[in-house]
C-alpha cells in the first residue's frame, strides 16, 4: 500500500488543543480488500474513522454549542424544537427515550421539559448515549444547571452507536430512539439502525434530525456558498480549528438523499411512510435539515 | 412493492375495518396493529408484555400529522369500498350508501375537491360496472347525472338515514325517465325546428 499525503499538517492554536494534530490526506490503495468509508470529502478506511471523528469532537466539544449558533444563525434550536414537537414525548404517558449522538444534551433537556410543560409527565427518562467522553463532560455540566440532575430522568452512558452493550441497552426495551446530527458521523449508519431497531419496543419510533441535501434550487448554491466559505472560517476565527468545521461541512454533503436514507431506515427493518417529503422524512427549511422516522412493527 | 409498504398497507387495511367501533380517527390507526398477525407481537406477549397500540407519533410518522392521518384513513376506506364495488354480489346502492360518514367527512373540508373526485370515481365505477355503452356527451352526462344522485343520496342520508335507499331508488328511476323525456323534448323541439324551416323556405324568407 502507498500512502500519499498531499496536504499539510496542522497544528491547533488553542491552549486546548495545541497538542493534538489533525493530519489531511489523501491516499491511494493497491489492496482492493481493505473497507473504506468517507471522511468527508476523503476516503478513508473504515477502522480510522471513529479514531478522526472522535478528534474531530473532542477538538469541538466545548465550543459546541456557540458554533452551532454561529453556524446556523441560531436555526439550530428551532430545527431541534420542531423535531422534539413532532415527536410529543409523554402524550400517552411516561416514555423511556435513549438519545444516541446526544452528548450535548441538548435533545435530552428538550424531551423531558417537552413532557414536563405538556402532559405534566415526570417520569419520562432519557438515556444519553455518545462514543465521545468530552461532549457527554459537556451534557452532564449543562444538566447540573437543570432540575433533572441527580434524577433517575436521565443518565448518560459512553457507548458505541453501531454496538451499543447489550447487557445495558437490552433488545426491545425503548419507547423512542433519536439522534440529531450524529448519524452522518457514524462509520458504519446501517450498523446504526440495526442496533437502533434492536433496543425499540414493538411499535416504538425511530426518529433522525440531520441535516440533508437541499431541494430548492435557490437555495441551494446560497447554502453551499456560506457552508464552504463561512463555516471554515467561524471555526477558524471562533476556535482556531478549521479542519474539523472543513469536516463537518463536508460530511453534510456525503450523507445520503433523503430517499436513500428513507430506504435505509426500511432495510433495517423499520415501516416508514410513503416516498415523499411530510410522509418518510419532513424537510426543514427545504431540505437544509431533515427529519426521518421509521417505526418497528 | 417492499416489506415496509407491504406492512402499512396491512396496517391501513386493519384499521379500515376497526372504523365501525372507533370512527375515523387516529385512535383506529394506533389500534390496527393490535390485529397485525405479527410474530413480534406474539412473542410479547409471551413475555409478559402488553400489546400496546401505536403511539402517537409512530402513527404521525406511518400516516401523516394530525388530520393528515385521518384523511389517509378515509380514502383507504373509500377505495376499499370502490374494490367491494367491483368484486361484491351485493347491490351497488348498499355498497354506495355505506360510505357516508367518509363522504360528510370529506364535504366539510375547506376543500371540496376530494368530495367531488370521489363521487365521480364512484360514478365512474357504477357506469363500468352496469356496463354503459354511452358514447361521445352521453357518457359525460351519463357519469355527472350519477355522481349527482350519489352525491344527492349521501347528504340525504345525513337527515334521514332509514330512507336513503329509498331516496336512491328514486333518483335513479328519476333519473332514467328523465333521461328519456329529455330524449323526448330534443327529438320533438328538432321536429318543430325543421317545421319551421320548411315553412319560412316555402314564403321565401330562407
């Protein structure tokens, strides 16, 4: 195998991450049978890239939050409000929710204070998952701002998406599976939906927020434009890092179409509603952020 | 037609028959899968735990939000009523006048397109059915004429539902006379037409 780096190598700014390197490069493989995945807009092999996103994410983890209010104008929160509304945690009674990808906690809180200021349900619980021991740092410190720290409501477990234990995530034991902006980074997603359709009860939802390929033709080279050229440089003016914001915009536009995930979410097992935009998957802001549900029958 | 799809129809097709007992409502789509003869459900069952309906946002997510979820109930319904239409022994008319709350439901939407489409497609169906060989205006008349009595009978049956078949009977019979005086009052306007004419030629006024 020949490895070709073409790229340089970068050196973080910040009194955080001044001793982790983030290498960009490209590579050429003679040995056909080595798996490869994308990392954005690279390829890579498939064992590498939990390794680069967890980098990735432990370079962010602190900033998170203000970036995604840099980056999507603050739209993010709206996006994230709709998706927990559209789910209505707590209408039929007390939910058992795992949130995977959620180390932030931000869909966690919103799910319970959902339930909470709706139905009056406080025995709605959310189990927080995430592969990243710095973003789930991060949630925890913001739930200690909430009244439901230190509750049985929520908790927060480190764990693998495409594996998650099965002695502590045991088969047909939730009510609600979610995860926001967290899939795309995944290197393996039907490994994801498998494990997705295996911790669902019978007649439990599925439900993805993540942002997805833009069906308005206006709007989508005005998206491209501020993602490619905006972006970068608020994680680089914002957190001296510009190779992972390179990353996570790139990643937006390896995801699949929203019908190809929609098909994805079926061959893992799940019923999903027909084809179309309002049935499988709701667009958001034309396509810029998506909602996919699927439901285990 | 995949797995996936396959199971949403079976789900839509079980709540079309629980809509006796709990209407049009999301409540019979969440209770469908109660019905599914699904290995899963059996094997909760063994264990101990409740079969439960659907909860609300899977069935938001297999049907629609909101209404939406009821409209797609109705119209699995009504089509389902247009295929026993097809392949019943029973009269049509009693077939007709079994879709009423689904109609009523329709109506009173903002829109009344949906009303209106399904009436032709059961105007439609009828004509195919009693084998019409109308041709050219005839057949479009012959299908408005239907579409306006199933109509005409369905928000009778709103006021007075032990008298809509008769009601029914009695436009179609109506109907048919109808047509026939209609035939009638043409034929004899084209005799007087033609009086006419030979009358004005034969003073020199043509």
């Amino acid at each position: 195998m020949s490895l070709l780096c073409s790229g340089a190598i970068r050196q973080s700014a910040t009194r955080k991450w001044a001793s982790r390197t983030f290498i960009r490069c490209t590579s050429s493989y003679s040995d056909r049978d080595q798996k490869t995945t994308s990392f954005g807009f690279k390829t890579i092999p498939a064992h590498e890239k939990e390794s680069m996103v967890k980098n990735v994410f432990d370079s962010v983890a602190s900033n998170y939050d203000l970036m995604n209010d840099a980056m999507s104008l603050g739209v993010h929160r709206l996006w994230k409000d709709e998706f927990v509304s559209s789910l209505k945690p707590g209408r039929r009674g007390p939910m058992r929710c795992i949130d995977v990808a959620g180390g932030t906690g931000d869909i966690a809180l919103r799910l319970l204070d959902f339930a909470r200021e709706k139905y009056a349900d406080r025995e709605t619980s959310v189990e927080v998952v995430d592969i990243n021991a710095q973003m789930l740092k991060e949630g925890h410190r913001r739930f200690k701002q909430t009244m439901y720290h230190n509750t049985p409501q929520v908790s927060f477990h480190e764990a693998n998406a495409q594996e998650l234990p099965v002695e502590k995530f045991i088969d047909n034991s939730y009510d609600l599976y979610t995860i926001a902006f967290g899939i795309r980074n995944c290197t393996s997603i039907p490994d994801v939906l498998k494990e997705a359709y295996r911790v669902l009860k019978p007649g439990a939802t599925f439900a993805c927020l993540e942002f997805n390929k833009v069906t308005n033709p206006l709007l989508g080279p005005i998206y491209d434009q501020y993602s490619f050229s905006v972006i970068p440089l608020l994680g680089t003016l914002l957190t001296g890092d510009r190779a992972s914001y390179q990353y996570l915009v790139e990643s937006i536009r390896k995801f699949p179409s929203q019908p190809e995930f929609a098909q994805m979410i079926r061959d893992a097992g799940f019923v999903t509603g027909k084809d179309i935009d309002g049935a499988a998957w709701n667009n958001l802001w034309g396509g810029v952020a998506c909602i996919h549900t699927g439901v285990k029958v | 037609m995949s797995a996936s799809s396959l199971k949403r129809t079976q789900l839509l097709k079980i709540a079309t028959s629980l809509v006796k007992t709990h209407g049009f409502t999301r409540e019979a789509l969440a209770r469908s899968v109660l019905y599914l003869p699904n290995q899963k459900h059996v094997e909760s069952k063994q264990d101990n735990e409740d079969c439960q309906p659907l909860s609300d946002t899977a069935v938001s997510s297999l049907f629609g939000f909101g209404d939406a979820a009821r409209t797609t109930l109705i119209y699995a319904w009504l089509d389902e009523g247009i295929n026993h239409m097809s392949n019943s022994s029973q009269p049509a008319r009693n077939i007709f006048l079994g879709r009423e709350p689904a109609f009523t439901w329709l109506s009173l939407q903002f829109d009344p397109l949906p009303a209106l489409k399904h009436a032709h497609r059961i105007a439609d169906e009828a004509a195919y059915l009693s084998m019409d060989t109308s041709r050219e205006l005839a057949w479009y008349a012959r299908r408005i004429s239907l579409a306006g009595i199933y109509s005409a009978a369905e928000l009778h049956q709103l006021t007075s539902p032990s008298t809509a078949h008769s009601f029914l009977d009695s436009l179609l019979t109506g109907s048919s006379s109808l047509e026939q005086k209609l035939d009638d009052v043409m034929l004899y306007s084209d005799y007087v037409y033609k009086s006419w004419k030979g009358i004005l030629k034969s003073r020199g006024m043509l």
